[in-house]
C-alpha cells in the first residue's frame, strides 16, 4: 500500500472507470455508481439505473507478503516488505423501475463486466486523477481487476450476512 489513500484510490478509480464506460450508452446515460453497503445502495425510493461497488474483503497478497520493497535495499539487504492487499469487490446491478419494462439490471451486469474486461489494469494516469493525494500512480506494479467466480455457497453466506434480498452480482478481486 503506497499510502492511506490506496485503498480509497483503488475504489474511485473502478467507480469513474466504470462510470465513463456505462454512461457513454445512450439507455444507461442516467446509471449512478455507488459504494453503498449492499443493504444501504438502493434507499430512499431511488429507481434509477445504479451499480454498486462494495468492498467486502481485503487481504494481504501472499505474492508479495515476503519481499522487499523495489528498488528500496541494496544487494545483500532486507527490508521490510510492502504492504500489499487483494481487495474484493461485489458489484451488484440494479435497473431503472426495478426492471418492470426491461432487464436494465442485466444489461447493466452485462456492460460493468465488458469494460472490466476490456480494461483489466489501471493506468497511472487514471489513478492520479481518481482521488487528491493518493501516489498510487507511483507504484512499480499495476493494479488489475480479475472475476472471481463465486459459488451458490459463498453468494448465500455473503447475502445472508448483509441481511438484505438477494441481488445478482459478480465479484472481482483487485492485485497487483
């Protein structure tokens, strides 16, 4: 972690990537992307098109849990490891009037996964524009996104704890 903003960097650079990305789509123009606590994003009575990006999870990465920071010690010397973390995202989709008159929620789930696909590393770049004052951009290693398939049994466990209804969602893990 270069700073104490990482993580949050990391969070808003998803959140505008995948901003830019489903706006520019004429029928999702009006969707929201929010990093609401799965049984806070859809309050209020809001039945616009929305994404949501939660962070459930985030764990030290075992690749990089043991060596020392790049281009920080000389041959022969040991320095203390960086703190590099997996952070796991559920984005959940949810359409415009529930879907009434068409699986916008879908469509949405459908175009968040494209561009996470299409755009799996993030550019320095868009991390330095993402948040004032994170160094994320810095860093000699880049930040991808990969799907991490869930089973029927994880989805139950992580639903069931946030004790709201069941939405489709994916998750995706964030590494360097």
């Amino acid at each position: 972690m270069s700073n104490a903003l990482a993580i949050a960097a990391v969070t808003a650079t998803l959140r505008n990537l995948l901003t830019q990305g489903v706006t520019a789509v004429p029928d999702l123009a009006d969707t929201m992307v929010t990093t609401q606590l799965p049984d806070t994003a859809r309050t209020n009575g809001t039945t616009a098109n929305q994404i949501n990006l939660f962070l459930y999870q985030a764990v030290p990465n075992a690749a990089w849990r043991n060596a020392d920071l790049p281009g920080q010690t000389r041959p022969g010397e040991s320095g203390a490891p960086p703190l590099a973390l997996n952070l796991y995202y559920l984005l959940t989709t949810y359409g415009r009037d529930n879907d009434v008159a068409r699986p916008f929620s879908h469509e949405l789930l459908g175009r968040a996964m494209s561009i996470l696909h299409d755009h799996p590393l993030l550019g320095a770049a868009e991390m330095a524009s993402s948040l004032p004052g994170n160094d994320l951009s810095g860093q000699s290693e880049r930040i991808r996104f990969s799907l991490q398939p869930l089973g029927v049994e994880e989805i139950y466990r992580l639903w069931t704890g946030f004790q709201t209804p069941y939405r489709t969602s994916v998750a995706y893990e964030a590494s360097v």
